[in-house]
C-alpha cells in the first residue's frame, strides 16, 4: 500500500471556487523544508549551489530554482517549497551540502496546506482580512511575508502579478481560514 | 493600535507581537550567592518609568525574532528599535 491510499490534506473536500475576478483552491501536499543554518557562510553557499539558486539574505523575498521556491522566513531561516514528491530528493540533496555544518533541516510538509489566490480581485479579497500593504508598489512577485490573515498565521507568497498568492497555513486552520476566503470572495460589490 | 517596526520585516500591526517586558535585564552572574530578597528583586522587580522606556519584544506572527525597542509609557510613541544584544539607544 501506497502513502498515496492513506493521506488526506486537511482541504481535501474543498472544491475549486471561482468568485467575481477570483479563484480559490488548495494545493494540498506540497513539499516543504525548513532550513536553518548561519547566512553568508559556507553552507550557505554549498546549498546554493546543489539548489541551483542562492537563499534570499534580503527579510521577506524569495528565489526560484526550477520546481523549489526558497522562502526567506528569518536572518537563519528559510522554507523551501517544491512540487508533491519531491521532498526526499530535495533533502538528499541539500544534506550532501551539510556535512559537519552547524545547521538543521527537517521535512515539515506536513505542518501546513497551501490556499491558491488568483485573479484581479484576488488582492481585494485578501486585504479584506490582512493588514500588510499588498498593493504592487509594496509588495510584488518574489516577495513573501509571515504574517496574519484574518487573525490565522500564514506565510504568504505572491507568484505572479495577475495576482495569484499561495497561503501556506497550518492544517488545523485551514479550514476556517478557507471558509473566511469563500466569504470574502462572496461579496461581489467588491470587485470593480 | 500601535504600528512596530520589525528590524528585519519592517513596520508590523501590534497584534503580529508578543510584549516580553523590560529589556537589558542582566541575569545574575552567580545566581547561588543570592539572598532571596535579592532574588526576587532580580525575579519580580521591574521600572515602571513615565517616559521612555526599554523593552522586549518578539516578531511572533512573522520572523519569530525578539528585539528591543524604546517606547515612551505615556504617549507609547516609539523612540527607537534596536536588536537584541545592543546597548539601549541614549534617548534625549
């Protein structure tokens, strides 16, 4: 038997919504690393290279190495998010960068399902219950931010400028915090 | 609501951080040679200035980092931010 048969993401009945200008859905298993080790030292630059990309040093941006994103969470802190199924090569390859490194890299794909924002009122939709400034003279593809979205803890990462955002949030929350998303999305006066 | 500005994200809402109260407070070098008046004053005693004021914070819904920041206990004006491990900014 396959871990395939037996998982389920806390989202798993949650069908595509489409609202006015804006569409809703999970993505649910992505794979997610937690990295932590000192920046601008060798195992910095030894990860950069088996990834393809270096990790973002500037609070709150992210780089793009093929599938991965690579997330700036803290001054030594990083999550790196990939496709379904990838997180034992990802990690294989980012321990052979590791040896006798003071660092610490765990497997959290479990910790949190990813919400899909998308669409011209995506931006509308989500300031409804967040307070950073989203608007593109702030915040733009290749940033990211750990923050609150209606009082639920998420790290938001903003892929393209239509806009479309992914909301990593934790299982537990992920239904309540969908739930609030369906609700904004319902209210159709919104969007212009 | 106060607007805090996280010396790694930038300017954040209140509700994105914890209060870890006063900053700059030395744990005892030699705990052991402590009465226990002096103990507890090291525990429990804490200023509680009318005017600025140094204290911890941490970033808890963003970066988790804990840094100081100098706040003034009337108008909770915000006179300075500085990182963990400095020496409190001098304040005019």
């Amino acid at each position: 038997m396959t871990v395939d048969g037996l998982r389920r993401s806390p989202l798993g009945d949650l069908p595509e919504t489409l609202g006015h200008g804006v569409r809703l859905r999970e993505i649910p298993f992505l794979t997610q690393l937690n990295l932590r080790l000192a920046p601008g030292g060798g195992a910095a630059a030894r990860v950069a290279e088996v990834l393809g990309a270096a990790l973002p040093t500037e609070p709150n941006t992210v780089t793009d190495s093929g599938d991965l994103r690579l997330l700036w969470l803290g001054p030594d802190e990083w999550l790196i998010v990939g496709p379904d199924g990838a997180a034992p090569d990802t990690e294989g390859r980012i321990r052979t960068a590791l040896p006798g490194e003071h660092a610490c890299l765990v497997d959290v794909s479990a910790n949190r399902t990813t919400l899909e924002l998308s669409g011209p009122g995506a931006r509308t939709v989500l300031e409804k219950g967040c307070a950073l400034d989203l608007h593109p003279r702030a915040f733009t593809p290749g940033r990211c931010a750990q923050t609150l979205v209606s009082k639920v803890n998420v790290v938001l990462d903003q892929l393209d400028a239509e806009p479309r955002y992914r909301l990593l949030v934790r299982g537990s929350f992920a239904r309540y915090l969908a739930d609030w998303l369906l609700d904004a999305m319902s209210d159709t006066a919104l969007i212009g | 609501m106060l607007l805090i500005a996280c010396p790694w994200c930038g300017e954040r809402d209140e509700v994105e951080f914890h209060y870890g109260g006063q900053a700059h407070v030395a744990y005892p070098s030699d705990p052991e040679a402590l009465s226990d008046a002096e103990w507890a004053q090291y525990l429990f005693v804490r200023d509680n200035p009318k005017g600025p004021f140094a204290e911890r914070w941490s970033h808890a819904a963003g970066c988790r980092r804990w840094f100081n920041v100098v706040r003034h206990t009337v108008t909770h004006e915000i006179l300075a931010v500085h990182p963990a491990g400095r020496p409190k900014p001098v304040i005019a």
